[in-house]
C-alpha cells in the first residue's frame, strides 16, 4: 500500500523501491496472522455484535458503490476487464450484506449457515470474476463477451436473492447449525482456488501497472492481495477471534483502497486506468455524424445568451433523442451548437451506417419543425462518413476524455460544413453501406486536408 500513494509518478518511482516497500506493507496482514494462530493466548475473542454488523456493512456498501461504478463505465465504454470486475465487486457486495444479517438479534435470534458462510462463497464467486477480468478478449468478440457478462449479472443476483430466501427460511441445506467455523470440505478447495487466483489477478494488474502507472491499478493490485488474504484468514480464523476479525478488516481495506483510488481519478473516465488496451487505443470501422447550426454566429451576435441558450436547449431536446435514444448512437461531444455523434463505438453495431443516416434524417426531420414555429432560427447542417477511427482515451488527470480520431472523423466534420442547410450530406463509403439509398449527387467536393476530391452526395431517403 505504501506504492500507492507514489502511484501517480513517472517510471522511475515505479521500478525504485515502491513495490519492495508496498510489497512489505501488504505482507503484514499475514504476519500478524501467523502469530496469532500460532499463539492462541494472543488470539483472543471478542464479541461485539453491532461492531459485527456495521463494519461488515460498510465493506458491502462500499463494494456496492464500486460494483456500479464499474458496471456503468464498462457499459458505456464497452469494456470487457471492468465488466467482470464489476461482476467480482457485485458478489462481494451482496455476500457481504447477506453476512451483516448473520449478526445475531438483526433478523434471527442467532445465525444460520447461509447466513454465516455467505462471505467465503461471495470472495470464491468473486475471484472467478476477477480472474475473468485478466483473460484477453479478441477485439472481435468484445460485444459478445459484454452481452454474456450481462447475462451472468443476472444470473448472480437472483442466486443471492435465492441464497437469502433459503438462509432467512433456514431451508435445506440450511436447516441446522450455524455453519462451520473455519472453511471445510468444498468451502475449502474454493477458498484455496480464490486465494490461486486473487494472487494470479494481482500479478496481473501489476504488470498493468507497470506499464501504464496511475493510482487505481496500484490499488486495484493491493486490494487484490488484501482479498488474498482475507481468504486465507477465512479458512484458519475460528469465530469472534481477533484473526476472525482481521479478515472482516481486509475486506473493508480493499474496498477502501479501490473506491479511493477511484474517487481520486478524473471524473470523466474514472475507470481508464483499468481498461483494455482496445478501449484505450483500438481500431475499428465506424461511422461519423456531425451536425451544426448554420448561421450560429452571426445569431449569438444579435442574440442575448439567455435567449442563444433557449434555442439550444429546445433544439437539443429534440435532436439527441432522435440520434441517441432511437438509432443507438453515442454522442461524443457537444461544442456550442456543434453535435459529434459515433456509432458501431462498442463494435456491436454491424448496421452502423445505415442507423447513422436514419438519425441525420430523423435530426432534421424533428428539428425542422422547431424551425419552421421560429422563423429566425438558424437551422442544422448535417454531414456522415464511415471509415477507420482509433477509439482512444486522450489526455490526463485533470483532463481525460474518451473519443475517436482519425481522417474519418475529419472528413465527417468537413463534409458537414459543405452539406445544404437542412439536409443530410453523406461520402460514398457511407453511401456504399445504404442499397437502395435516394440521393443527389453533391459532387467532389475539394476538403481542406484532402489532396483529392472526395465523393458526396444529398441524402433524400432510406427505404424501410
């Protein structure tokens, strides 16, 4: 832990003594378990019930947070790696709060097994996640990777909704006892597998590290070994020892160290310290809608900001549902009046082309009637092109964005200052993708950048 906090520094704080020291502080966990169990007049009992339960809730709390945090950003990014560690957080999390109720006098008299064996089963189902996040994902199957670990989302809440029902009920195999003390049987190979995998996992993050430095690999690397070996105490502690307790406290510290570690990155992609070298600098075959108000300038000119703002907003209302919400695309930026719109940017979107021009159509189709109520209004211009783009994360702490660039994207935006005010103007690669497209032909047109012409055309209409 002691690396983290030099975490954010350049390469030579990362090959110096960072690690050795960081190393040595994360080892003392397991120090202090080894005496303890090797000393059993130090390893003392002391139960304290509400202790118990808030401290076990505020890990599942904070590991809830985490799990959203991730599942969010994996979601809008498509990002296979923070979708499992979401998967691994939300088990955590769940489990943990399915032990907070093993507390005595919270919802029974005293526990029942489900109850109390519910955090080694979340730390072994979650170690699975974990180790799923390190797995290389080919770019190709990235969307199908995101649509499995979607469904086991699924899968993983109503087991924990069916694994409360059973411990609430005390049903079979719940009916009798409190559970064991200590890992045993099958509890115990997974607890030795979880353990296999969390120590794999750390390894793998620190290489990560290694490569790219910030703060949130660092932590997610201590938080992995601290998981480690909260389940290496889990197997040997004996209830309400102080080594019992230590691994509850491991817990807390890995979710503190990865919801800081967050909390402390750049808001606007938090998590692109953990994302896969796809997310963070992939190629793939997009298409480009940008749109802007012709006539802008000299409007705001004669225009009070208040009423230049009205305008916007009554036109933006209209237009980025019918780009965003209907065709699926993913607005990238918004500059003034100017509207920056990709689609295909998780790879899951083979129609891209086609839900690009429906959306140029629809755009002004909807803000056309805003226009025609406000005769003075400037109206929107709108310009498509399909081709490679690298989807990119540009920038730093204190400045970071996920974008695309490339000539694309370039001649997207020039084709959209040549299109016919109200009308959509699309290149030939993108009208190569729309059979049975109605179009005018706009002819070569001469770009700034481009040494030769390029192809354009007025799109009228797509059928069906």
């Amino acid at each position: 832990m002691a690396d983290i906090a030099s975490a954010a520094g350049g390469h030579s704080r990362r090959t110096g003594l960072g690690p050795v020291v960081g190393g040595l502080v994360l080892a003392i966990p397991v120090v202090g378990l080894i005496v303890l169990r090797t000393n059993p007049e130090l390893d003392a009992t002391y139960q304290h019930d509400p202790t118990h339960f808030w401290l076990v809730l505020a890990a599942a709390v904070l590991s809830a947070v985490t799990a959203y945090g991730t599942g969010t950003a994996a979601a809008r990014r498509g990002d296979v790696r923070v979708m499992y560690l979401s998967l691994a957080f939300l088990s955590s999390a769940g489990f943990l709060g399915l032990h907070a109720l093993a507390t005595p006098h919270v919802l029974l008299p005293s526990a029942s097994a489900g109850f109390n064996i519910s955090t080694p089963v979340g730390m072994v189902i979650g170690s699975l996640f974990a180790g799923a996040s390190i797995l290389d994902v080919p770019p190709d199957r990235t969307a199908q990777a995101l649509r499995r670990a979607r469904q086991l989302r699924l899968a993983l809440v109503l087991f924990m909704v069916v694994w409360a029902a059973f411990s609430l009920w005390r049903l079979p195999p719940f009916d009798e006892g409190v559970g064991p003390e200590r890992a045993s049987g099958v509890l115990l190979v997974g607890a030795l597998v979880a353990t296999v995998i969390y120590v794999g996992a750390a390894l793998a993050y620190f290489r990560l590290w290694l490569r790219r430095g910030g703060l949130l690999p660092a932590a997610m690397v201590a938080a992995l070994v601290l998981l480690a070996e909260a389940m290496v105490a889990v197997t040997v502690a004996p209830n309400w020892r102080y080594s019992w307790w230590e691994w509850h406290l491991l817990l807390l510290a890995a979710f503190v160290l990865v919801a800081w570690g967050a909390q402390q990155s750049w808001h606007e992609e938090r998590f692109a310290g953990l994302y896969n070298e796809e997310t963070v600098a992939g190629r793939r075959t997009m298409t480009i809608l940008f749109a802007d108000l012709k006539g802008f300038t000299s409007y705001s000119e004669t225009h009070t900001p208040a009423e230049v703002t009205e305008m916007l907003n009554e036109y933006f209302t209209v237009a980025i549902p019918a780009v965003a919400k209907k065709h699926g695309g993913q607005v990238d930026r918004i500059i003034g009046d100017a509207l920056m719109v990709t689609f295909n940017r998780l790879g899951d979107q083979d129609d891209h082309a086609r839900r690009a021009a429906l959306a140029g159509l629809e755009l002004q189709e909807q803000t056309g009637r805003i226009a025609t109520q406000h005769p003075g209004w400037p109206r929107f211009r709108v310009g498509i092109n399909t081709g490679e783009v690298l989807v990119s994360v540009l920038g730093g702490e204190g400045g970071r964005t996920h974008t695309v660039i490339g000539d694309a994207v370039n001649i997207a935006s020039r084709i959209e200052g040549r299109a016919p005010v109200g009308r959509v103007a699309i290149t030939a690669e993108t009208l190569a993708q729309l059979p049975g497209a109605v179009t005018e032909p706009l002819g070569p047109l001469e770009l700034k950048g481009k040494d030769a012409p390029v192809q354009a055309y007025v799109l009228v209409a797509l059928p069906g």
